[in-house]
C-alpha cells in the first residue's frame, strides 16, 4: 500500500492505494479507517487500483468539530473527490453497512458533475 493524501475542503483525506487499473474504491464504516482493508487489499490489487481512505471525522480525516455529525452530502463529495483524484472511471462498494446512504448521493454527484 501506497499512503498518500487527497485534499478536501477542511483539509486532506489519508489515503492508501494499491494495484494498478481502474479504481476501486473501499469506504469504511463507523470508526474503520483505510486500515480495514489491509487483508483485503492483495487480491483485488492484482487487478484493480484499490483505494481506501479515512472518512472526514474519523481516525485520521479532518474534523473541524470532532462532535458534530458529518452530513451524507459532505460524504459522496469526499468520495467522488477522492475516485476523481485517481480516475473517474471506477465503482464504489460498501464495505460495511454505515456508508450505505452515501451511495446514492455519491452516485447523483458523480453523474452530475460528469462533462
């Protein structure tokens, strides 16, 4: 795994990055970070480029004020921010059942902000 960073609005998101090919992204749940996916990684990375990162208000991602919630919207934004950085032409799947919600709106975004 590659770490590196993809900047945000309120800071950079911690990302790890692993393979080449299109992109895979991995969003963690709750308090999961881009660590999650250590075991996971190898395989898909034959293939794929595996991207996981730590979501904002969690482990190592910005959080103005730690004990406010972050908003779905705010999520797929930092979602599509960090697929974009590597290539807009990758998927994105759950890893656990939390980020479920950002799914359709990171979907919605990413369509719209297509050219």
């Amino acid at each position: 795994m590659v770490a590196g960073a993809v900047a945000v609005s309120g800071g950079g998101l911690h990302v790890e990055r692993a393979g080449e090919g299109v992109p895979l992204l991995l969003v963690s749940g709750g308090g999961g970070d881009a660590g999650a996916y250590a075991d996971v990684v190898p395989r898909p990375a034959r293939t794929y480029t595996v991207i996981g990162y730590d979501r904002r208000g969690g482990s190592r991602g910005p959080s103005p004020d730690p004990k406010a919630p972050v908003a779905v919207e705010r999520r797929a934004d930092d979602a599509v921010t960090v697929l974009d950085h590597y290539g807009r032409n990758g998927s994105v799947y759950p890893a656990r059942t939390s980020p479920v919600a950002t799914f359709p709106t990171c979907s919605t975004r990413r369509s719209s902000s297509r050219p």
